[in-house]
C-alpha cells in the first residue's frame, strides 16, 4: 500500500511539471481628443475619439511550463487591438492626429504584430527570449517619463532608439526588434541584459535587381538597472547598421548606415512625489560628414500622487543636427491627471504640446530618422478617456 501511495505521489509529481499555464491579459485605452497643428501657413483641426494613451491596446497570452530542477519555458504573443473601430490594429493619433478619422484599419489584420517571443528562464542562470520583442533602449528608456508616449508632450525618448525592422529599417519610433535577448539573474539591485539580431537577404543575379532587395541589417544592444529602494536609475547602448543595393547593385555597393544610441535614466519616489529625470543621443553615420545625423533629447517629470488622485507634468527637448547644421530643435510639455477607480481601472486627462522650431530646405526628417516634420509645427492635444487592463 505504501509503495502504492508512493508511486501515485510520484506520478502527480512529474505530472505537475509537465503543466503549462497560459494566461490571456490585454489592455483596452481609449479616450476622446482634441489636436490642433499650426504650420507656417495652416492650421488644422481635429476632434473624436482615439486609441492607446496610457497604455497600447492590445490582446496577449502568455504561457509558463515548469519542466523541473529550476528551468521552465515561457513564452508570449501579442496582438495591438483597435479600441474605437471594427478590426485590429492599432488606431491611434500619435503626437498629432490620424491621416483620416476612420474606424476601420484595414492596414492591419488580426495577428501577432506586438511581441512575439519563446523562451527559457533558470533562476540561477537568467532567461533567454528568441522572436520578435521590445528592445532594451525602449525597455530602458519608457520608465523613466513621467509622461505617456501616446499623446503629444512626452515622446522624444522615442527618437533615439535603434534596431527595429531590419529590413529597410529607419531609426524613428523603432522600439521592437527581433533577435535574442539575455537576461541575467539580478545581482545586489541590479539588472544586466543583452540583445542581438540580424538579418540578410541575398540576390544570384543583378537582373531587375530591384532597390533594396539584396541588404545585411545587424542591431546589438547593452543595459543595465539598479534599484535600491526609492531610487532607480539605469543606462542603456544600443547599435545598429544597414547596407542596402542601389537598383542593379548588390548590397555592399550601397551606402552603408551605423546607428549608435545612448541612453541615461534614474527615478527617485519622495513618497509626496516621485521624480524623473532622461538623457539620450543617437548619432547615424550615412556615409558621408554633411549627411551625418546627431539628435540629442532630455526629459524631466514628476508625478503627485493624491489619494485616488495623481498629477503628472513633463517637460523636455529635442535638437538635431545634420552635419554641422542645426535641422530640429522640438520642445515638449505635457501635464494632467489619472484617477484610480481600481486597481486595473484609471480615468484620465491631459494636455501636450509639441513643438518644433527649426526648418532646413529640403531636409527630410524621414531620411534622418525623426518623425517631427521638417517645417516649424506646433501640436496640441487634449485627452479624457479611461484605460482597463485584464
């Protein structure tokens, strides 16, 4: 009876590690807006209700086994959702407005375009994740704002990322890459993490050899986070290079793009309020000294918290110099309150402003890889919505 019961106890044992748990959780954020942009000459209006404020929407599952003696495999995938229309996507207004106040996205069909990524995880040894997932400059960069990137005022720590798509890549707004990321285990309040990726595409023959079809794109980045009660602080280095054909060339005639990023942060909570504070600069070598990209950006912030209540403000800037000519300098301001009706429930408000000062002729901010436009802009935007997460 006792090797019996024994055997029973075994069994459920090695059964229990064989277990997985999937979880689904998701965030649903939506908010009626405000925008007005002002140019030189025009100014447009716009009202209605937009998506992904606090937080992107977004569907997702994921999912842990526990295959004994420490180790398990994990994994994640996630979906964006379109809060305010009839499929998914992601609808939202960004810094400014949408091109067109649709409902619809039919641009995005229902798949895993957010993080998608499987893993293994050792409490002694760290964890590793393989697929598409955030980078750790955007990881590193997104804590330290007082802000929220999903509207005006609070997202020029997106300009100095690296290493997203990686074919054909840009350096605007680039904060999910695929490759292989390494955590290691956290050691005295810090936390160390390493992240590689690469991707190559081969043409046999230079016949209707199309732009941009034979390329080699690499991207590799370093951080690091120390927490020590109310303080945190972090720094993070980010690298990435392509070099794609000319129409009838191979890759290696075309001209080659190095991408470099650095990023500061630290966090500290005077429980009355918690302050922030951001440094980042992204130098792009495109070959030659006139072309050469330098953008600079800071941020400062805190947030109040008042009961239910809490206040936030953040300001910052954004230079950037092609060559020895100054092409962008962008100030931005955003302020406003949460209000916590649970734990997974918050209502909002806020106002955010960005605006940029310098224009070059014929410069195009798309090619230096920020996303303002080249002409002097002023964007505002006014957001009351409620964000939920399950």
């Amino acid at each position: 009876m006792k090797k019996t019961l024994v055997a029973i106890a075994a069994l459920a044992a090695t059964s229990a590690f064989a277990q997985s748990s999937v979880t689904a959780y998701g965030v649903l954020d939506t908010a009626y807006y405000t925008a007005e942009t002002k140019t030189a000459t025009v100014k447009t209006k716009y009202a209605g209700l937009t998506n992904s404020t606090l937080a992107g929407s977004r569907l997702g599952f994921k999912g842990t086994e526990d295959m004994g003696n420490g180790l398990k495999a994990n994994f994640v995938a996630e979906m964006s959702l379109n809060a305010i229309g009839d499929q998914f996507g992601s609808k939202s207004d960004g810094a400014g407005a949408p091109a067109g106040n649709k409902t619809t996205d039919g641009t995005v069909a229902a798949t895993f375009n957010r993080q998608t990524w499987v893993g293994l995880s050792s409490a002694k040894a760290g964890e590793v994740r393989i697929g598409y997932q955030n980078t750790l400059q955007y990881d590193h960069n997104a804590p330290f704002s007082a802000g929220f990137e999903g509207a005006a005022g609070a997202r020029e720590h997106l300009e100095v990322l690296t290493g997203a798509s990686l074919g054909g890549i840009t350096n605007a707004e680039t904060n999910r890459a695929t490759g292989v990321t390494y955590f290691a285990p956290e050691m005295g309040g810090v936390k160390l993490a390493a992240q590689w990726g690469a991707l190559k595409a081969n043409q046999t023959t230079l016949k209707d050899n199309a732009a941009g079809a034979d390329y080699r794109a690499s991207h590799s980045s370093l951080s690091a986070m120390y927490t020590n009660g109310p303080l945190t602080a972090g720094a993070a280095i980010g690298q990435s290079s392509l070099q794609a054909n000319a129409a009838g060339q191979l890759f290696w005639q075309g001209t080659k793009v190095d991408t470099t990023s650095y990023s500061l942060g630290a966090s500290y909570d005077l429980k009355v309020a918690k302050l922030f504070a951001y440094y980042g600069e992204r130098e792009t070598e495109n070959g030659t000294a006139a072309k050469d990209v330098n953008v600079k950006v800071y941020r400062l912030g805190a947030q109040v918290p008042m009961g239910a209540v809490t206040l936030f403000g953040s300001m910052g800037q954004l230079t950037g110099d092609e060559g020895t000519t100054k092409v962008s300098d962008r100030k931005t301001t955003q302020i406003g309150a949460l209000y916590a009706f649970s734990k997974r429930t918050r209502g909002f408000a806020m106002w955010g402003n960005d605006k940029a000062d310098t224009a070059l002729a014929g410069f195009s901010a798309t090619a230096a890889g920020l996303s303002a436009a080249a002409a002097p802009t002023s964007t505002s935007t006014m957001r009351v919505g409620v964000s939920h997460s399950f």
